[in-house]
C-alpha cells in the first residue's frame, strides 16, 4: 500500500510541475502575431515545452530533480539555461526528441544511476509528449545535447 501511495505522490508531482509550467506558458501556447518592418503581420505556430530530469527508471516512478520551460517561438526563452541552443537543436532534428546528439565522442563509464526525462507541451502547433530513460548523467550528456543540459 506504501508503494501505491509513494506512486500516487510521484505522479502527481510531475502532473504539478507540468500543470504549473504550462499555465505559466499559456500566453506562448498560442499563435504570436510579431509585425515585420513592413507593417504584415506573421504568425508562429505554438512552441511551449516543459523539460524534467528525474531520478530513477520512469517518469511515474522517478523522483523529480529539475524542471524548466522551453518556448522558441517568436523567439528562444523560457526558464531554460540555454533557449538558443536547444532550440537550435530542436529545429535541427524537426522537433524529434529521439534524434538528439550531443557529445558522442566523450566515454562514459558503466555505472548504472538511472535519469529520465521527458518533454510535455507543444512543438511547432503539434502535442509533444516523449520520456527517455538514460543509464546515467554521461549517457545523458552524450546523447540529449542542449535541449537536457539542466
């Protein structure tokens, strides 16, 4: 029954981060008319991104670490360190989380201390929902890039 209730506790801590994040980007979350020199005005889609970095082997089971916001949208912001660059990256894989590279080159050793993290919200006017599990932070660093460096 503990386990339950510890399951129960975990899920709604990530539906709280992401429930708080999303309502804090809910200005982002719709089309952004921006007007060009010459007078037109231009249309984005949607962009707004809830990122987290969790202990453990799930995203249901795991214990939250971070969390930050992610729009790129007339332009790169949010509570990301780095907007530029992960949403640079963002744009060089078309938004497929599962296409991100970062530091291949770098050895990491065999250690296993599992991190997931996941990505809620919307990319380009499409719902995005995607979770990763990494066997550690090194394996994370060399396969998420920008887009997870938290």
């Amino acid at each position: 029954m503990t386990h339950l209730r510890t399951s129960i506790r975990r899920t709604a801590i990530f539906g709280a981060i992401t429930a708080a994040a999303m309502t804090a980007l809910a200005p982002a979350a719709v089309a952004a008319p921006e007007r060009a020199s010459t007078g037109e005005t231009r249309l984005y889609a949607p962009n707004a991104l809830v990122l987290t970095i969790a202990q453990g082997d799930t995203a249901a089971t795991a214990t939250p670490l971070r969390a930050v916001t992610l729009t790129c949208a007339p332009s790169p912001g949010g509570t990301h360190p780095s907007p530029k660059e992960a949403c640079a990256e963002l744009r060089a894989v078309d938004g497929e989380f599962s296409a991100l590279r970062g530091d291949e080159e770098r050895a990491c050793i065999k250690i296993y201390d599992p991190l997931v993290v996941t990505a809620e919200g919307v990319w380009e006017g499409q719902r995005v929902q995607y979770e990763r599990t990494f066997g550690n932070s090194c394996e994370l660093g060399n396969e998420a890039g920008p887009v997870f460096a938290f």
